[in-house]
C-alpha cells in the first residue's frame, strides 16, 4: 500500500472514530434543526431532505461550535447519509400529514423534482466536475433549475447511490433552457448520459 492511500486511510478512520466519540452530540443538532424547519414548506420528502443538509451545512460552517470542529463537510455528509437518513424521512412523513396541500405534486424524474409553480423557471443542464463516490458517470450530468447553480450549495442525485449537496464551485453549466423542463431539455441530457454509459 502506498504512503499516500495510508495516509488517507489513517484520517478517514480518525474521522470515522470522533463521528462515533461525538455521535450523541451530532445527532442532537440534527433534532434542532428539525425542531425549527416548517415541514409544509417542502415539496416532497427529498426536497426536505435536501432543506435539512443545508442547514446543517450552515452549523458546520461556523467554527464557534466545538463538536463540529475537525470534520471536513464530506464527513458529515456521510453521517447525514448513512446515520440520519431514515429519522429525517420519518420526520418528514410523520409531520407532513397535518399540510394542506391544495394540489397533487407532479411527479418528475429522479434527477429533479420541483414544484408546479417552478416548473416554468429556467433551467440549466450542468456537469459536476468533482469525482464522487460511487457515483455511475451518467450521474455526472444533471438537471436543475437555473436559480439553483447560482447557490453556493446544490442538492445532486448520486443515483443508487443516493443524494448528496456538493459546492456549485464543483459544477459547470452546460446549457441553459429558458423555457423550463422541455422535451429538448431532456433531449439533451439523455445524449449526454449515453455517451457515459
């Protein structure tokens, strides 16, 4: 084994070790903020899933909070993933009962999902360009409304493998469609995917 896969090796199981020693204390911001997110205001279950990594990613980033000092972001995305993901989505079910929703929410691909008062925003076909973890090549090229690339975080399908928030510093845009979610639009990033599969 070369030094370097070590090296990673040694700070992947550090990582993996203060997750266990902290786990307590990272699971009791996950219920604050929970505790203060509107369930209402989310399309579906992803959608909220994806509200709830945002605002995780917002307590990670201030550096006053000691017990997530030392985890590189991808650490907590892992934790989010593989620890949290079922206690979110039951959150999610269990809350989103007592909406009133006025209309049935359209169902879209699983590499998008909006609701009917976005469906007519610009949207933008983008490639991310960082390598991610079990991730098929097809999955490098997504689609999400224009507004969304602009953010300085974006929520992206890892296929079976998942989602996950990535930095928009880590997409390119590759072509916008003024018109929203169209034939083309789909067109397009079905030739891109099957030129990776």
């Amino acid at each position: 084994m070369k030094l370097t896969q070590q090296v990673i090796n040694l700070i992947t199981e550090t990582a993996k070790f203060k997750i266990r020693r902290r786990f307590n204390e990272l699971e009791r911001i996950l219920y604050s903020i929970l505790e203060n997110m509107y369930v209402c205001d989310y399309v579906n279950e992803l959608h909220f899933a994806e509200g709830v990594e945002y605002e995780y990613h917002g307590f990670w980033n201030f550096s006053g909070i000691y017990v997530l000092s030392g985890f590189e972001w991808e650490d907590i995305q892992e934790l989010i993933d593989n620890e949290f993901s079922e206690l979110i989505r039951n959150y999610y079910n269990e809350y989103s009962q007592d909406c009133n929703k006025s209309n049935e929410l359209t169902e879209y691909p699983n590499f998008v999902y909006e609701s009917e008062n976005e469906v007519n925003v610009p949207y933008a076909v983008f490639e991310i360009t960082k390598p991610l973890a079990y991730v098929q090549p097809e999955y490098y090229y997504q689609a999400a409304p224009l507004w969304k690339t602009k953010e300085s975080m974006i929520y992206v399908n890892k296929g079976s493998a998942g989602h996950k928030t990535i930095s928009t510093n880590h997409i390119k845009v590759l072509k916008v469609f003024p018109e929203g979610e169209t034939k083309e639009m789909y067109d397009y990033l079905e030739e891109l995917r099957s030129k990776v599969r």
